[in-house]
C-alpha cells in the first residue's frame, strides 16, 4: 500500500509499460479499465493477478469511456470479482507545509 492513503494507481498505462490498460486501488476494492484490444486480451490474467497478490473484496470492470469505440470494443461494466459497495470510504494523509 502506498503510505499515507488508501487509494491509488497501480498500473496507468503506456507510463508503466502497459498501454491502455488502467487498475486503481480504493481500499479493498479495485478497479480496472482496458481501453484497446490489447489491453483487453490480458484483462482476465490481469485480475487473476491482483485476486492472487491483493486478495481484494471486488474488481470493477469500468469499460465505460467512449474511447473504447475507436478499437471497436463495447462500452459495458461488470463485477470481475466480488462485489463492490456503492460507496468506498477512503483515507488520504494531508501534510501541512510551512
């Protein structure tokens, strides 16, 4: 975990190697977004990982971005895993500077 919050960005994309491919952490819960037909084809192994190595409560699937159309991929979401809250609490440190 990231010291000092509860939610973060594990993989953003062509930044960390994987293009298209977006996985955010809120707590227990995670979410994850694949934006081309790359990206897409390793989703499942994807979250197979993060179940082996975080042992989340859920994985989201938020395909909803309209980009998705551009590779001919449906926009949708859908529960990967578990099943997410309607709300998730999380905690961010705030440091004061003088």
């Amino acid at each position: 975990m990231v010291a000092g919050t509860s939610a973060y960005r594990l993989i953003y994309g062509e930044s960390d190697g994987i293009p298209s491919l977006i996985v955010d952490r809120y707590g227990d819960h995670w979410v994850v977004q694949t934006l081309s037909q790359g990206a897409e084809k390793i989703m499942e192994t994807i979250a197979a990982l993060l179940r082996e190595l975080f042992q989340p409560l859920s994985i989201l699937l938020r395909n909803d971005l309209s980009v998705r159309s551009l590779e001919g991929l449906p926009q949708e979401k859908k529960v990967l895993h578990g099943e997410p809250p309607a709300l998730v609490e999380v905690f961010e440190e705030t440091f004061a500077t003088g």
